[in-house]
C-alpha cells in the first residue's frame, strides 16, 4: 500500500467531521472515543462482509476500509491519553492508565494490521482481517469491560 501516509491523514481529516451521539455519554473525549470505535468497526464490517461474499470484493473499496481503520486507530491513544476524560457509560478499564505504553502499543499492531492488509485480492483481505480481528481482541480483552 504505496501513499498510504497521505491516505491515512486525508481519511483522518474526513473521519473528524460530525462525532456521533452514543447514548447519554456526555464527555466530549468519550463520545469522540467511541465514534473512533464505531468507524473502526464499520470499516472492519466493511471487509468482514467481502471476505464471507455478502459484499461483491472491490479492491479500491477494502483499501479505503483499511486506510480508515488505520486512521483511526493511530488516533487511538490520544484520545484516551487523558485518564480525567471519563462517563458512567464507559467501558474502558482502568488498566489503560496502569501501562498506557502497552495500550498505545496495542493501537500500533491494529495500525499495522491495518496497513499491512493485501487489499489487491479477497484472499488478501481475508487474511488481512483474521489480523485486524486479533488487534482488536488483544485490545479489548485487557483494555475493555
Ligand atoms: C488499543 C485498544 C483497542 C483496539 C486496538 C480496539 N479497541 Fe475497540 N475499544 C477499546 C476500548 C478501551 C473501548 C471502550 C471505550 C469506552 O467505552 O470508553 C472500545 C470500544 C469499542 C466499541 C464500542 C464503542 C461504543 O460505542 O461503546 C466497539 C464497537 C469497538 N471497540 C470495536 C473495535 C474493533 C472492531 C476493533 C478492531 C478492528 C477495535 N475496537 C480495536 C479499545 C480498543
């Protein structure tokens, strides 16, 4: 994924606009966290339902997909760099701020998950979301209620 750095920053500039309304969250921080989680797990959708044939594969669309989720997640720790930015309706644990190196970790290996998909092919993308899959896990099994 060659000018994937340039794609990255376009999405991100595109992905800034409106932050979605999740509930009755009313920290800005938070709601910003979790409209980040919501695109990434829309574009994730995005490729899951190419890789199982839902979708028809369209290689410009997957690397859009994977250009978004990366986007994202390497805004992932700034927004959760703050521990005073919290809501009863937050599920993320404590743990984040015990060793936030190994939770901006964690977003790096889905930002890599992400660059590295082979969007070029569906055998690429599926491939490609088994590591995403696991990035997200990782996360959240440590870091999420
Ligand atoms: C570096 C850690 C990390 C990674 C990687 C990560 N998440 Fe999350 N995710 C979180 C945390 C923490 C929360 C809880 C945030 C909160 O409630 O304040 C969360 C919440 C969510 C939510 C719920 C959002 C809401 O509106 O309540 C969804 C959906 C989600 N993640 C999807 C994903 C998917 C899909 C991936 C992988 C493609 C992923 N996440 C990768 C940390 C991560």
């Amino acid at each position: 994924m060659k000018h994937l750095k340039t794609a990255v920053l376009l999405a991100a500039v595109a992905l800034a606009g409106p932050v979605l309304a999740h509930g009755d969250v009313k920290n800005p921080v938070v709601k910003m966290r979790h409209a980040a989680m919501k695109a990434i797990a829309d574009n994730t959708k995005v490729l899951g339902e190419m890789a199982k044939g839902a979708l028809p594969f369209d290689a410009a669309k997957a690397q859009e997909a994977a250009v978004a989720i990366a986007a994202q997640a390497a805004m992932t720790p700034a927004m959760f760099e703050d521990p005073s930015n919290t809501d009863p309706k937050s599920e993320a644990l404590p743990a984040i701020w015990e060793d936030f190196a190994d939770f901006t970790a964690k977003s790096d290996a889905l930002v890599a998950a992400a660059e590295g998909v082979d969007t070029s092919t569906l055998d690429g993308v599926r491939a490609g979301l088994g590591q995403i899959g696991g990035a997200c896990k990782a996360c959240h099994s440590k870091y999420r209620e």
